[in-house]
C-alpha cells in the first residue's frame, strides 16, 4: 500500500477529523502528500486549499482538483484562506512546514480546527499564543509513523482497504507521477527533486 495514501489518510481524517464540506489546507501542494490529499479530498468531499511555490505549480494544483491554489511567494496566504472561505477558516490544517508557519496556519483555523503536524521544514521550534488556543478550542497534533507498531498500521491498512482501496481498483484514484528514473540514475531523479520543479512523486524503476 503506498505510504503517501496510508500518511494522508491517518493525519488528514483520522487525526484531522476531515469530514464532508469541510474546507482543509494542505502545504506543499504539488508534493505527493499535496497531490495524494487532493484526490482524496474530492472523493470524500473536501474542499482542499493548498499552497505552491510558482504560478505554474498553483495551475496544476487547480488542474489535480484542489478548490483555490495560493503562490505563498507573492501571497499572504492566511489573507488568502480567509477570502477563499468566505471569512471562516479551515476545518484542518495539514502541516509539513513547522517553524514560524505554525502561528500563520492556527490563524487559518476556525473555531474547534485541528491543526495536524506532519514534518518541520523551516524548524521544529514555533512560538504561539496559548490563550488563542483556549479561547477558539483548537487542537494541535501531529504523528510520525514509523514508529508506530505492526497493531496500529494493520488496523490503518483494513480501514483504507475498505475504504479507498475501491477507488483505486476502480481507477478513480491514481498518485501523481512526475517522472521515472532508473535505478541507475538515481543521482538525476534527486537532481530533479532539489530542483524543485517536479509535480508529484518521482519514481525509481529497478528492472531485473
């Protein structure tokens, strides 16, 4: 089962609570964890917000299936999630950023929002304001799941197979693949990734 799917699944609707209607923001939405929640976000229901770093990244985003795409390079884009939701705020926000994102991204929140921490690009250290916690009745979480024991990812595993898994049996849920290398030249697929232009995952092929 490809862990992009199993990572969404468990920190967008499992530990984010998404539900139908609901507005989400997802960073990094041209990655494979942005293009994997996209997918699922229209086929339970999401309105997915993400944010990309180019103008041509945001096009695609919108392409894949995600309600607004904002350009975080030329846009404030807690300005740009409350105009997109008409005011409200998100319902979820799916954060692999960290660092100074994380007070942006609990102003994104409406009031009960869930804030899910998936990774820390720009730091594991943020600053927030405690009493605007309280007083909107936010929720911070996050999870890694590596560590996690066999138990917990084959209970994960049966619900996706129950729940996902028919959509991609029925060919309504494919990952995005940017390109394919093969093994031998994965020096240039790393290339391709730090260069940061790719949409999607990467893939290595290793042949026989």
């Amino acid at each position: 089962m490809p862990e992009t799917m199993f990572t969404v699944w468990v920190n967008l609707f499992e530990r984010g609570f998404a539900a139908d209607g609901d507005n989400v923001l997802v960073h990094g939405g041209t990655s494979g964890i942005g293009t994997m929640a996209i997918a699922l976000g229209q086929l339970f229901g999401l309105n997915v917000i993400v944010t990309c770093g180019t103008d041509e990244k945001c096009a695609r985003a919108l392409q894949l299936g995600a309600a607004t795409a904002i350009n975080y390079r030329k846009q404030d884009f807690v300005e740009e999630v409350k105009s997109a939701t008409g005011g409200q705020g998100v319902s979820v926000v799916l954060d692999m950023v960290g660092g100074d994102y994380v007070p942006r991204n609990l102003a994104c929140l409406t009031e009960e929002g869930r804030h899910v921490s998936i990774a820390f690009q720009r730091g594991a250290k943020s600053e927030l304001l405690i009493p605007d916690v309280m007083r909107r009745r936010l929720t911070l979480t996050g999870s890694t799941l590596r560590p996690r024991s066999v138990e917990f990812k084959t209970m994960v595993a049966d619900e996706i197979l129950r729940t996902v898994w028919p959509y991609v049996q029925g060919g309504r849920l494919k990952p995005v693949i940017d390109s394919t290398f093969p093994l031998d030249q994965a020096a240039d697929a790393h290339a391709r990734i730090e260069a940061g232009d790719h949409v999607g995952k990467i893939v290595l092929e290793v042949r026989k």
